[in-house]
C-alpha cells in the first residue's frame, strides 16, 4: 500500500490560537518520534481569509495512521486540540482528507 498524504485543516479558535500553535509544533514531532509519518518534515500554513485556519501537510508512513489513533501521547494532543477549534461556515473544526500521490509528466 502506498503511503498517503493527509491535509490537516483546523478551524482555531480566535482566542486560542498560541495554545494551538504550540500543540501542532508537539503534534508532528510526535507522530515522527513514534515512526507514524515519513521524515519530510509537514508543510504547515496558516489562512490569511475567511477566520484563522491552519492547514498542516505530512505523510503517514504504511499503516501509521491506524497506530496514531490508538497511541496514549498521540491522542492527548488531538484531546487537548479539540476545544481549541470551532465549526465554521458549515465547515467542521478540523478535516482529515488522505491523498496518494499521483505521477504527472512535466
């Protein structure tokens, strides 16, 4: 199986957002100390539009993403996330979509 691309995208709470920031710094070195994503470090961006939105990129090596949801360190930080995010505009306060990665010719 390949590994696959998550695209992270949390809805952060105005008033919470140096907390957040310090769990999503925790969040990566986490998953990459426990061998859950691949070592290419996440591509991290924050919204500039439309209410504080992060958006964090990385891959789960093959099978990381079913230890990461049953791993105790792991799981506090998403606990600890959760109050932290708001649904906005009909959207959830945070979204998982998986991705493979697909050849294209230049």
């Amino acid at each position: 199986m390949a590994n696959e691309t998550v695209v992270c995208t949390y809805r952060v709470r105005p008033d919470a957002e140096e907390r957040f920031a310090g769990l999503l710094r925790a969040h990566w070195r986490t998953l990459h100390g426990l061998g859950f994503v691949t070592g290419e470090p996440p591509l991290v961006l924050r919204g500039t539009d439309g209410g504080l939105t992060y958006v964090e990129i990385f891959t789960w090596v093959d099978g990381g993403f079913g230890l990461a949801h049953e791993h105790p360190d792991v799981l506090m930080i998403w606990e600890a996330m959760d109050p932290l995010l708001e649904d906005r505009d009909g959207r959830p306060k945070w979204e998982f979509p998986h991705f493979v990665r697909v050849a294209v010719e230049a």
